[in-house]
C-alpha cells in the first residue's frame, strides 16, 4: 500500500482523535508524499506554462493579424515578455488549488491584455495604411456595359478604393504607377473594375488558365466568408486573359489550387488606352472591367450569396507589374528580375495568399445616390 493511500484511508473516521492521528500521519509520511507532489506540480506545471504560452501567443498573433511587420517586431517582443513573466509567476507557486486559480487567471490575463492592446494599437495605427482596408460596396440597379470602358454611369457613382500600394506597405517605395479599383452589386453579379497606369502596355499570354501573372496582370482574390478556405482567385492581363482558380486552402496550408476550376458566366473584357506591345509610343494605361455572377461562387462560399446587406467579404487587390526592357522592338522581361507586386491592402509580406490580411468589403443594399435611374448605364458607350 502507498503511504498516500495509508494517509487517506486513516481519514476516513469519525472521532476528533482518529481525524488527528490521520493529519500526523499526513505529516510524517510528507517527506514520501512530496516527491510525488513535486513531480505532478511540476507536469501541471509544463502544461500550463502551455497553456499560456499558446494562449498568450494566439492572443498576440490575433492581435497582429492584418498589422504590418514593423509592428510585429513590438508585438512579438511584447507577447514573449508576458507570457514568460506569467510562467514565472505560475511556477513560483506551491499548491494546485492555487495554481489552478492563477491558471484560469493567467489565461484570462492574456485574452484581457491582448484585447485591450489591440484596440490600443487599432487606434494608433488607424490611418497609418498598417491595417486592413475597407471598401463599401453599393448596390447598382442598372449594370454597368462590361466592355473594358469605365465611363458607365453607375461606375462614376462608386467610389475609387485608394490607389495601391506595394505588398509590403510602407517600407517599400511608393508604387512608380497609379493603380485602383472600384465596386459595385446586383442581386446577379459583383461587378469590380480597375485603371491600371502603364506606359508600356504589353501582354503575350492568350490561353484560359496560362500563368496569367508572368505577364503583367490585375488580380482579384475573393474570401466570401473570410475563413481562408475555399476562396478566389481571378488574374486577367491587358489582352483580357483570364487565369481563374479556386484555393481549398492555402499554399501555406497545402492548397490545393484547383486552376480547371471556372468562374461559370465570369465576364471580363480589357480597354488598352495607348497601344499594347508597341515600345515606339507611351502609353496612358490599361482598364479592366469584371462582372462575376453570384451562382458562380454560391456553391462555395459558405455564406449567403449573393450577401446580405452589410455583410463583410475579404478581398484582395493586385497588381503584378514586370520590369519591361526592348530588344529589336519587342518588350521583353529581362531575365532573372523580380516583378513588383502593387496591392490595394498592403500584406506586410511578399504573399497574398494570406486571406487573413486582405481588406474588408462591406455590402450595403443602397444605391449611391447620384446613381441614375434604372437604364441609362446602356446607353453611355455611345455618348462617349
Ligand atoms: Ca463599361
Ligand atoms: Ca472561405
Ligand atoms: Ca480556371
């Protein structure tokens, strides 16, 4: 029998006198009991110096997500100090009761703490371009003409996102060309358009599903319910290429990335303003206009589609723009250069296949209200 088991079963009397003949034996068998103790303190220990740990860091890297690497050298700095002064205080403890109760709390603290430090650093970083961005997406009544040509009406009432920025955010140049996009829904499609600026338009690529982004391109990447599972890609080059592709998952996350799967009724026509693979000229830039059909993405979205009003989709934006050199009148890539990646919600990183840190897109049921009635989109081409 243990000395453990002797000590509970002495317990187990009625009389004052047999109760305190138990806790001396508690006593003298402590020096064998204590062994014991220390070593299940210390294994309760290492699990809940885990605990917190994890529990400290998933609040840190909730607290990150979306932010911009230079706040993610304070942040990460910050989530190890605290987690290691929590294991400290928790291993500095004797009894289990007591351990248990700093454990709930140790938990709770770094929940706690990383909240409040995000709203903190929400705030300060709010307009700084660290965080996610944000577009409202309004409803149209009339769609716009999807031929590459942004002068519909219902396109002058959308709102420009902000221009782009490069994929690494403010630690990288300003982008050398201006490019930006706009939105807008029916009850039938999102339709999503883009001014591209580029003085030497050019584009080879001519096949559905070629590696559109070895050209230059605009990229469209869609997260309906924002899970990082089952989401969009769309990559189109200035001849109206179309490369679309469904990710189950990640790449990080062993994908796969399905590139036969189609956008069914996907519409996207190109407008060259300037001349495309033709270096003796400047050119002004390239225009893209999108209409993608909500039963295209219904089946995958895991949300309802087409949204609800004020409901919220992650989108990326971006641009893959080469360095471009003329060799015997043609443009070319000269090899071994690395292209530049303009996006509209900077990732932090080289990697836009982190749905985590696209920009959020709100969807409101109002029209804008300089949006004219119902019909008038049609007829713009030909004012033009
Ligand atoms: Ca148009
Ligand atoms: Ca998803
Ligand atoms: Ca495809």
């Amino acid at each position: 029998m243990q000395p453990g088991m002797l000590a509970r079963n002495r317990v187990v009397g009625t009389s004052a006198g047999t109760l305190w003949s138990a806790r001396r034996s508690r006593q003298v068998h402590f020096s064998s009991l204590s062994s014991r103790r220390f070593m299940s303190a210390s294994i309760f220990g290492v699990v809940q110096v885990l605990v917190t740990l994890c529990s400290g860091l998933l609040g840190e890297v909730r607290a990150v997500a979306g932010m911009q690497a230079a706040n993610g050298a304070s942040s990460t700095q910050h989530a190890f100090t605290t987690c290691f002064a929590r294991v400290g205080l928790i291993m500095s403890l004797s009894t289990k009761r007591v351990q248990w109760a700093f454990a709930g709390l140790a938990v709770a603290w770094s929940a706690g703490c990383s909240s409040t430090r995000t709203a903190d650093e929400y705030i300060r970083l709010a307009g700084t371009g660290a965080l996610p961005r944000s577009y409202v997406c309004c409803a149209t009544k009339s769609a716009p003409t999807i031929d590459g040509k942004l002068d519909d009406p219902v396109w002058q009432s959308a709102p420009w996102s902000e221009d782009f920025v490069d994929i690494e955010g403010d630690k990288r140049p300003k982008p050398a060309f201006r490019t930006h996009a706009k939105l807008l829904w029916s009850q039938e499609a999102l339709f999503i358009a883009a001014e591209l600026e580029e003085p030497h338009i050019r584009g080879t690529l001519k096949l559905r599903d070629a590696i559109v982004f070895h050209d230059p391109d605009f990229e469209v990447f869609i997260d309906p319910n924002g899970d990082s599972r089952n989401y969009f890609e769309i990559e189109v080059n200035a001849l109206g290429t179309i490369f679309d592709l469904l990710l189950k998952r990640t790449y990080r996350d062993g994908g796969p990335a399905i590139h036969a799967w189609n956008v069914e009724g996907l519409r996207v026509v190109t407008y060259v303003d300037g001349s495309l693979n033709h270096p003796a000229d400047t050119d002004r830039g390239w225009s893209v206009e999108m209409a993608i059909p909500w039963k295209a993405l219904a089946n995958l979205a895991r949300t309802p589609c087409p949204p609800r009003e004020h409901d919220v989709w992650r989108f990326g934006f971006s641009r893959v723009e080469w360095p471009t050199r003329v060799i015997d009148g043609y443009y070319e890539t000269p090899e071994g250069s690395r292209e530049d990646n303009w996006v509209w919600s900077p990732q932090g990183v080289i990697d836009m296949h982190r749905p985590e840190r696209w920009g959020y897109v709100v969807f409101v049921a109002a029209a804008m209200a300089s949006e004219p009635p119902t019909g008038v989109g049609g007829d713009a081409r030909s004012r033009r």
